[in-house]
C-alpha cells in the first residue's frame, strides 16, 4: 500500500523541475470569480460555466489528494532509495488521469497551461521504466528532463495564479 512520503513524492518527482508547490491545503473558497460577464438574460456566460468547472474539478483533486494523504499517513513509512518505481507508477497514473479530465473543463485562459502539464507529467510518468526504485527514476528524470522543462515554469506560475485569483485555490498553503 502507497504511504503518504510516496504521494508526497510522486508530486515532487514530477513538478520539482517547474518549483511548483505541491501541497494539498486547504483553499479559502471552493467558489470562482470570473471577469467574465453576466449576459443581458442574466445568465452566466460560457467561460462562466468554464472556470465553475474547472475550479470545482481542481478543488475535488485537491480534496481527493488529501484524503488519500490523511489515510496513508498511518501506513509505514516508505524509503525512496528502496522503494520499487511500479508502487508509485499507479498513483502517478491516476494523478495524470485526473489531469487529463481538468484539462476537458480547462478554459481558455489556461488551456495551454493544463496540456503543457499533462506533457510534462506523462513524460515523467513514461520515464519510470528507466528505474526499479524511486530514487533511480528521480535520477533519471534529473538527467533526462521532459522536452518542455524548460517551460514549465512559466506555465505552472500561470496556472498557479489563475486558481488563487480565480478559483481562490492557493497551492502553496
């Protein structure tokens, strides 16, 4: 059974290139603010509904993310130097599942940011054949960088600024 270090590890292995805060606190508020504007019927708009589901979708990853730590924190904890890549491969899946479905409810302000996530993340997730333990396939990640960890950056501090502004999200807490 995964234990909290490895889920905490699983987020590091994979944004620790993009400085990325990987944290799953507790946000302010579950309701978006949008600029978008209210139609003359009073209904909201398209990029309305956009960012209610995506922040909603976010603020369930986040809450999954949690529990999934509070739960396996009673666990044994795991030694990354000895722990097979193939126990955390699943949870990195799943991780990039999820990412995959907020990415279908992604507006249009930060679409390019999910697909350049869900890039690097399936790069990093494809990169755990090169290793039988954690620690190798953090070496090699380290090594061989995803094509756009370059960029990452940039796109992580986008997307990092429209949950908190936006969905009132704050990854760092």
């Amino acid at each position: 059974m995964l234990v909290t270090p490895l889920i905490t590890a699983a987020l590091a292995l994979a944004l620790s290139a993009c400085g990325s805060p990987a944290s799953s606190g507790t946000p302010t508020s579950s309701t978006p603010t949008s600029s978008a504007s209210t139609n003359v019927s009073g209904s909201t708009t398209s990029s309305d509904a956009s960012a209610t589901a995506f922040c909603g979708a976010w603020q369930n990853f986040r809450t999954t993310l949690k529990e999934m730590s509070i739960i396996l924190s009673y666990g044994p904890k795991a030694n990354p130097s000895t722990t097979s890549a193939s126990v955390l491969l699943p949870t990195m899946q799943a991780i990039g599942s999820a990412f995959g479905q907020l990415d279908k409810v992604a507006p249009a302000a930060v679409s390019a940011d999910m697909a350049a996530l869900i890039i690097y993340w399936n790069q990093v997730v494809a990169d755990f054949q090169y290793g039988r333990t954690v620690t190798q396939v953090k070496a090699y990640i380290k090594a061989h960088p995803p094509t756009n960890a370059g960029t990452i950056n940039g796109n992580m501090q986008q997307l990092t600024t429209y949950l908190t502004t936006t969905c009132h999200i704050n990854l760092s807490s």
